[in-house]
C-alpha cells in the first residue's frame, strides 16, 4: 500500500476559529501544482482521510480536479492536535483492506510529521511545508518505508510555466 501524506495548502493568517481558515490563492494554486505533479504517479486514490478543518477539505477540493478517489471521509483524527499512533494505526486498518491500494491522508502540521515518524520509527518527524506531499510505502512483512517528501518549492523549477498559467487564471 502507498500512503500520500499531505498538509494542506497556504491558509488565511486569520479566521474566527482556526478550524475556519481558508485557503489563501497561493494556497489554492500551490496545491493544483502539487496535484499536477503527482497525478501521472498516482492515477486514483481509493480512500482520501481529510480533516475536519476548512482549509483541508479545501484541499481535496482543488486535488480532486487532477486525482479522482473512490472514497473520502472527514477524519476527527487527522486535526493538528490528534494522537498520531491513534491516526497511524488508522491508517494501518485502511491498508489490511486495500493492500496495493493508494490512500491520501490531507492534515496539519505537526500531525503530518510525526505520522510519518510512527509509520517509520526509524525516521525524525519530517517538517512539511504547505501542500508537502510525503510517499509512505507499506509492504507485506516489510514494514513501512519513508519514499520521499516533496513540496511547491522543489516542484515550480520543473514547472514554471504552467505555474505562471496557473497564476493567471486567478
């Protein structure tokens, strides 16, 4: 099983309660960048896990129009504060019932990180910048192997001039 871990893109400084910020357009455009990237290696995922929070349903919003899904679920367990070994453990049981199946998980920092560090006791809970993707595989009897961790920054080299389209459109 492939685990795609994201944060969620550049949210609003403010809101009335952090569960409603919304995504801000640098936020919007670096997560279709993101999905850009990512769609020829993933062509459908078949189960999304979003949090509760605005930003991250915003999220899976603007990824959806790349990457299609055949399930998605609102996750008490993935807001920024939640128990990660309670998350991973989730994450686990989705994988006994699609075994070469791709699952996305969309949350926050610092859950993102130490998700990866549960999933991979051997790896430092890594830093995700807005819309980071980190790739988590799962193999049976192999346990779990920290692939990569991505984000806007390493991306937009590669993609500069469908970045300034994107920036166009608003």
């Amino acid at each position: 099983m492939n685990i795609f871990i994201m944060r969620h893109g550049q949210a609003a400084a403010t809101a009335s309660t952090d569960a409603l910020r919304p995504l801000t357009e640098q936020g919007r455009d670096e997560v279709c960048l993101m999905a850009q990237w990512l769609a020829p290696q993933v062509p459908k995922f078949d189960r999304v896990l979003v949090s509760p929070y605005l930003r991250t349903s915003q999220t899976w919003q603007q990824l959806s129009r790349y990457i299609a899904a055949s399930q998605v679920e609102v996750c008490d367990e993935l807001t920024p504060d939640a128990d990660a070994d309670i998350a991973a453990s989730l994450l686990l049981a989705y994988g006994d019932l699609h075994p070469g199946g791709n699952l996305l998980v969309i949350s926050h920092m610092p859950i993102v990180g130490f998700l990866v560090e549960s999933l991979c006791p051997a790896t430092m809970a890594p830093i995700f910048v807005t819309s980071g993707i980190a790739k988590v595989s799962i193999g049976t009897g192999h346990g779990a192997v920290f692939d990569w961790l991505e984000g806007p920054h390493n991306i937009q080299p590669h993609y500069q001039q469908r970045f300034q389209a994107l920036r166009s459109l608003g």
